[in-house]
C-alpha cells in the first residue's frame, strides 16, 4: 500500500515531492490509516 501512495504522489507532483516524502512518509502514512479507520468507524454509525 505504501509503495503505492509513493507511486502515485510522484506521478502527480514530479520530483518536488520527493524530499517531502523521503522526511515524512512515516507520519503521513499513519495520518492516512487513522483517517481511513476514523471514516469507517463514523460510516458505521450513520
């Protein structure tokens, strides 16, 4: 999954991004887990 996001973030943004994933792909990535998990545990009240 990883290699994925890392995959398309650099298709659409080119070389910039690069740097800004290399010093915080970590964070961004555990960012986008709880948000994914927070948006299923909210659907499932809904």
């Amino acid at each position: 999954l990883r290699f994925f996001i890392v995959a398309g973030l650099l298709w659409k943004f080119g070389e910039p991004i690069r740097e800004f994933i290399e010093r915080r792909l970590g964070l961004m990535f555990i960012l986008f887990v709880l948000l994914l998990g927070g948006g299923f545990y909210i659907l499932r009240f809904l």
